[in-house]
C-alpha cells in the first residue's frame, strides 16, 4: 500500500471532439470525490493549453445537474486542442502544476495527448516532483495501441454504420437516376471508421457496395472497374471511402494546400476525397454521381451514442482515477477484452510512451483481398462496440402484378 | 352521397426520399383495405415509371409485418423517380389504368409529381374514365404551395438542428483551431431546410453564428464581412448555408457542369457551396475552415424523426383514401394549421393544378434583415414540427481557479 498522495487534481481533453469524451471527464470527476486525499479538481481549459496559460476552472463548484448531464453532452465540455508543446514549455507547465500542489494529472486523448502526457510525467520526475500522470483513451479513429479499441470508436461507428443504412436505402429508391454515391468518412491515417459503415450490411446486394480504407492504397482503374462492376449488376453504387485515402505512392489522394490549413503536428486537413471520386466516377462511367460528406456531424453526435461505448468511457475516466490512487504513474488507461462468446471488457494499463504518438492501422484479415470490402473477423471485432443491434428496415416484396399491356 | 366508384388502386413515390414517406404510404394501404368498393392495392415501382412500364407490385400480399414497418423505414420503399413524362406517354399510362381496372390513382410527392398528377387526371377525364386522382404531398423542401407545411420537412428539421447543436458544441470545443466551420443543407430553390439549423441556438454565442438562403442574394464581401465579425467578437464562427444559394445575379453559385448530372426536369445538381465558401473565408481571412455537407445522409435518417411529422404523413396518405372514396379527385391534401396557441393540424384539399410546379419560398418575415439569420416568426411557425422538445446539452460554468504564477 503506497502512501496517499495529497493534493489536487486537473484533468484535460484533447483533440477531435467525440460523443463519449464527456462521459470520461464524468468518471474522473465522481471517482476523485470518492478519494479524500484528492483535494481540489481542476479542469484545463482547452486541454495542455489550459495548464500553460493557467487557465483551469474549479470542478467542484460546478451544479450537480451539469456533472450529471455531462453524459449525455458531445463535444469537449472544458474545450478541446491541438496543441504541440515546446520542449521549454514543459517546464512552464511543471511550474503551474506545482504552484496549484497538482498531484494528479489525468489528459482523455489519443496519441499526441498520450505524447504531451508522457514528457509531463519524464518533466516532473526529473524535478523530483511526485505527480500521477495517467492517460485517458479517446479517440474516434480508434487507433491507440495496446488497447481492444478506443472509447469514442463504438458511438461514430454506429452513426456510420446507421448513416450508411440510410442512405443506402436512399440510394437504392433513386437507383434509376442517383447512379453513383460516394460517402466520405474521417479518419487521418487508418480505416477504422470507414470499415464500420459495414455493419448495417446483410448481404451483396445491400449499400455499401465498395469501401476504401487508407491501409490499402487507391488504384485509379482497379476503382473505376470496381464501380462500373457494381453499376452493372445492380444498377446503382454506394461506396464507402476514407478521407486519409492514399494513392500508389503512399501520398494522400487529395489534402488542402493551404498553408493555414496545417495543424500543429503538422497534420493537413483532409477531406475532398469523396468529392474527387465521385466526380471521377461521374466523368469516366458517364454516370450521375454524388457525395456525401457527414464531416464533425459523425463524431459528436448523440442521436445514435453506443450505450457500450458510453459505459466504457465512463469506466476508463473512473479507473484512471483509482489507479492513480494506487501509486500508477505514466500509464493510459487500456480496454482489454476477456476471451469469449459473450463481449466482456476490463480496463488495464499500458505505458504512456508505448501508446505515444503510433497509430494502430486496420489489421489486414479484416479487409477483404481485393481491398474494397471488410471481413468477417472485422464484423465480430466490431458488431459488439455498437451496443443495442442495428435497427431493421423492412423491403417490400416484388411480387409483381402481372402485366397485361406488354405481356 | 357519391356512388361507390368499384376497382383497384394505384400508390406510387416519387423525387427524393424521406423519413416519414413510407408512413404516407402505409396510411394509403391501411386506410384502402377499410374501404371494400377498393379492391386491389398496387405498388409502382419507381414512381410513374412503374405505371409507365407496367411494373406494379401486389400490396396485399405483403406480409402484414411489412406493412407495419413502413412507418419505421425511410426512403421511398417502392422505389422513386424523377421522371419527366412525354406528353405522349401519358395516353400509354392512362392504358395501363384502364388494362389494369385502376380507379383510384395516388401519388406521394413534390410540385414535379403534382403536376404529373394533374395531367394524368386530365388525361383520364378528357376520355371519359373515371379516375379518382390524389396527390399525398411530400417533400423534405417543404416547397409545397397551399399547405401549411410538408410532410418530411419536420423529421429533415429536426435532424439538421440536432446536428448543427452538436457540430456546433464541436466547433465551441475546438475554437482556437478550427476557426470557421460552413456546414451545407439541401434546398434547391428554398432555404426551408437551412433555416432549421437554427431551431436549437438559444443565445446569439450559439452557432450557427450566420445562415444564408437563397432567398437572399449571397454578397461576397458581406458575407466575408459576416465572418469576420463574428470571429472577431467569439474566436471562431459556424454558418450554415443552403446548396442552392444565388448570387447577385440570381445564378446559382456552385453547379455542377457535367450534363450527367442534369435531371429530366432540367434541374443541374447543386452542392458544393461549403467547400466554396469555407474555402474562400479561409483564404481571405487567413483561418482555418472545414466544411460538413451531411447530402442524402440528412434527408432519409430515422434516428432523430419528428413524431409529429410521422403522424402527420400518416394522415396524409389515409385522407387521400378518405377523399377519393368520397368523390374527390383532381386534388392534394393539404396541412391546415388551426388558430391558437396550441399547435394542432388537420387536413385539407387543393386543386393539383394550384400546386403544380409551383415553388413557396421561405417568406421574407422569416429571415432576419440583415439577410443573414432567422427571425422568432420563423421559430414560431417551425418549432411544433419537430415533434418532441430538443436535447438540452450542459455547459460547464467558467468558475476560473484563481491565477498564482501570471497573477
């Protein structure tokens, strides 16, 4: 048993937005009141850049109802970033921490947050100042390592995977004039969130007919034959594609050349792909195409939230807390998935500086061979992150009336 | 009291899809088999063109479950079209009625599908059959002329209002980096559909910040200006903008150039207008801007369906049964609002030739005068159709730690 650490607690959130990420500040928050030994808890305000400018707000007088309701809230309730820290501005930081006796830190991210939290932990002990460091997991691209998958992942892939029903099911009524549809989803460097606009569908016939991931790259001709393949069969296509779509060379199909347009990891905006291969599609098969671009709507929306991925988010926001408490320092938070029929998960830990700044890619079992398509094991992998089943549409059946003019 | 005028009936679906188009369709078929001088229920399948083509499917043979479903399941179950019939072609239709014993004819759709409508009921008059002929209004673009509004429109509005919330909450968390976010909506004539995205914005800080409809010409510079404006007072800006927004000279900003993409009724397909003007903000302001254009995706989604929509295009479709059987023909039901403070609809008849092609516009009442918002008569004709109040989603409260080290 170590000693009780006392003190006073902050915690952040960073990057993109998700529907859960909430959730996770929620579980950090009623599991810290749980701790005497945790005196204040603070909230960054716009993640790292809070705790360098010194712009933290008191949690704790916060009204009951607005904790309560943080669940049940999108987006990064104490406000997001993407900010990269200067290596002397970790001191800057080690510095506000100490003037506010913060002894616990806890960050709900992915892996550039995993990133800033690591050298905050290496910071801190190189000054011999005792501080828990522990990474929360949080992203929609689901691609932290060491971990079954990502709070965040289970929600957007369900408002894909729904998303892409319904708008299948559009595309299947108007499949006589819409030819060609094209839905474009997030995701910088991994397919993850593309591959789950899968789930909805039951068999060949149903949308979406054809989905690109960035795991494999992009063949101008092997997509155009892919898609006039499809047309000829069924008459219409929806296809499913990634925003981080790469072509031969490894190089994005499309990104903004906008200098403005560059983050500060030097990460440049994406998106237009969809645009561009509906538009390709359109001019080479001489077919009506059209896209559809969802954007930040998928990542924070509650309309269709995984009651699995919402628990979840909670639970590694609650175990942070706990195993902070313990005496663990410079770990995230992992979801470890117990063997079994029955989808179990329980949280574990993982060092900071494993997760740090990797991506984990769609594995490539769960793409079918030709690179247009997901698998079974990706299907099992993934149908248990949504929640509740999928809702189910009814088809009319074609029993036709016999025709009497043209019989 | 009418005769009982004996024989089959005819339901069709046709231009775009919707959430709640099939429960027009299942208040057609439900109410139909209460009526016993019907006998057959028919299904076109997409549209007039099953009519055309002599493909129309038994719907009492469904399975009663099937039937029930409907009103669970967007887009057009029967399939659609958007088809522009040749004046000869109408005599080849009216000979399919007349093979096929068809005394009541249905079709749920827009202005295009009323003025069909109307001159398959000429046609049939002007031979002396007689043909019970209905319009079932429907349209996401609430266009319709006559009506207080349109079957689609309150399940479209409430998804595009839930969705700029939480794109919005999104942009709020992440507003020291994405500074301008343009999010597009359908509306190829009318900003209807743009106008909800404002339904859930409570204060002036909430976005969207701007909405622009083509019933308003777009500036360049004033909405550059606009922009600029609001990132000035708040740090970032969302807007919300219609895809058929015009200029100047009343052309519309963004379309497509390829011919493929020009339907029968000459209508070219609009879109684009984000990517555009979030482009061009960026560029002239310097801020990074990204654009979200939900397409299809916003029109058929059943997550977010407005109840009182759902029980309205029921309504519709069984009072087009009721009026037929009762002698009507050569009309479209209508929604009449009635006087007072609690909302509260019923149904009406109009001539199809008064709707017919005709195209009602968001009146100039409903936007704000600077051309770039919506007013409280707008909020108060559009807030009963969105059914059920909208999510209340927390904020924390800006109780700021005190400052030690820059104090």
């Amino acid at each position: 048993m170590v000693d009780r650490l006392r003190g006073n607690l902050v915690v952040g959130q960073s990057g993109g937005p998700t529907a859960v990420i909430n959730s996770s500040l929620q579980g950090v928050i009623e599991e810290a009141k749980r701790h005497p030994e945790i005196q204040g808890i603070y909230g960054m305000l716009n993640g790292i850049q809070g705790a360098l400018d010194e712009n933290m707000i008191d949690l704790r007088k916060q009204p009951p109802a607005t904790i309560r309701g943080l669940s049940s809230t999108p987006s990064a309730a104490l406000g997001s970033c993407r900010y990269k820290i200067a290596p002397e501005e970790y001191t800057k930081i080690l510095g506000v921490l100490k003037a506010h006796n913060i002894r616990y830190f806890f960050y709900i991210g992915g892996n550039d947050s995993m990133d800033t939290s690591s050298k905050i932990s290496k910071v801190a002990e190189k000054d011999g100042y005792e501080l828990r460091v522990i990474g929360v997991p949080k992203t929609i691209d689901n691609d932290l390592e060491s971990t079954d998958h990502c709070p965040g992942y289970g929600s957007v892939a369900r408002w894909v995977a729904i998303s892409t029903m319904e708008a299948g099911l559009d595309s299947t009524a108007m499949w006589a004039f819409d030819k060609v549809k094209v839905i474009e989803l997030m995701g910088r460097d991994t397919g993850w969130i593309t591959a789950a606009t899968t789930l909805g569908k039951c068999s060949e016939e149903d949308p979406p007919h054809l989905t690109y991931l960035p795991e494999v790259p992009l063949i101008h001709d092997k997509f155009i034959e892919d898609v006039r393949g499809v047309c000829d069969k069924l008459g219409f296509c929806v296809v499913t594609v990634c925003e981080g779509l790469k072509n031969e060379n490894g190089a994005p199909l499309v990104e903004s050349k906008r200098a403005v347009d560059t983050d500060a990891f030097g990460h440049t905006q994406l998106g237009g792909v969809a645009d561009y291969l509906s538009g390709l599609a359109g001019s080479k098969l001489n077919l009506k195409a059209r896209f559809d671009k969802p954007g930040t709507i998928q990542r924070v929306s509650m309309t269709t939230t995984s009651k699995v991925d919402l628990k979840e988010a909670y639970a590694v926001g609650q175990a942070a807390v706990k195993q902070a408490t313990k005496g663990e320092t410079d770990m995230m938070v992992t979801l470890i998935r117990a063997p079994g029929k029955v989808y179990r998960c329980t949280t574990g830990l993982v060092a900071l500086e494993k997760v740090a700044n990797v991506t984990k890619s769609v594995p490539r079992n769960f793409i079918n061979k030709e690179g247009n398509g997901m698998t079974g094991e990706y299907r099992e992998y993934a149908i248990p992150l949504i929640g509740e089943p999928l809702p189910k549409y009814v088809k009319v059946k074609k029993l036709l009336v016999p025709k009497k003019m043209n019989a």
